[in-house]
C-alpha cells in the first residue's frame, strides 16, 4: 500500500508528500539551521564549556598548589615546634645545671661563713678565757701580796698562821 492512499482520505496526503524541491528546501533549511546552530550556539556554548572547564582546572590547580603549600606549611611548623621542644629542653637543663651551680655556691660560701663564725667564737672564747685566767692570776697575786704584807707585819704563831690561811681562803672565794 501506498502511503499517499493511506492519508489522503485525512487530507494532509499534501503534508507528507516527498518532492524533490521540499526535500531540497528542507535539506537548505536543516543545513542553514545546522551552520546557524554552529555559530551561534555550538561555538559559543563549546567556548564556554572550554572556559568553564579551564578555570574549573585552574581552581583544582590551585586547590592542589595550596594543599601542596598547607602540607609543607604543616611539616615546617612541625619542624619548628619539635625544634622549639628541644631548644625548651636545653634552656631547661642549663637553668637547671645553673640552679645547681648556684646552690652549690651558695653552700659553700655558708659553709665558709660558718666556718669563719665559728672561728671567730673560739677566738672569742679563748681570748675571755685568757682574760679570765689573767684576771683570776691577779686576783690571787693580789691577794698573796696582801697575805704577805698581813704576815709580815704580824708576827705569826700557829693560830694566827691558821686565821691568816682561812682568812686567804675566804677571800679567794
């Protein structure tokens, strides 16, 4: 069966006819359409698809440049903090030797000085016993020549010789 028999009893037999000058015209129509299709919309859809992907790449770029600078960032601050720690501990140990050094000195300087204080009593203490024993030798020199001078102005019997020696006693304390 033909097509043409089919719809022209619809009417649109017409519609649906292929002719030589409308399949021209259409095929001019399709390829006008195809080559305004390409300037105008296929060019500069393709450019900004072109362009979007080319800054979408240059944002990755990027994002990959600044993850490339945060992880060297992050290993340098590592770096730093774990050289920071033991610079720490080194300043920490050299106040602490230093403490000790000091402690040490101070130490010895109160160990001197107390040695010296304690020198300085017993010079003290030997010097007052010096002075009493010299003292005390006066006394008694004192009191021997008052001893003599009682005994030779009395003349001495045995009972006076007695209370002169307990007299001397007394007196000598």
């Amino acid at each position: 069966m033909d097509n043409t028999v089919l719809l022209s009893g619809f009417g649109y037999a017409d519609l649906f006819s292929i002719t030589p000058a409308t399949f021209i015209f259409t095929l001019c129509n399709t390829g006008i359409i195809l080559l305004l299709y390409r300037v105008f919309l296929h060019k500069p859809v393709t450019q900004m698809l072109a362009k979007r992907n080319e800054a979408t790449r240059a944002e990755i770029d990027a994002a990959t440049e600044a993850k490339e600078k945060a992880e060297a960032s992050e290993k340098e601050y590592k770096a730093l903090l774990a050289d920071s720690k033991k610079e720490a501990d080194k300043i920490i140990s050299a106040a602490t030797v230093k403490a000790r050094e000091r402690e040490e000195e101070i130490i010895k300087q109160a160990e001197v000085s107390a040695a010296q204080i304690v020198q300085k009593a017993n010079e003290d203490i030997e010097r007052e016993r010096k002075r009493a024993v010299n003292e005390i030798k006066n006394q008694i020199t004192e009191l021997v020549i008052m001893a003599a001078t009682a005994v030779t102005e009395k003349e001495i019997n045995e009972s006076d010789n007695a209370k002169l020696i307990e007299d001397f006693l007394v007196k000598a304390g």
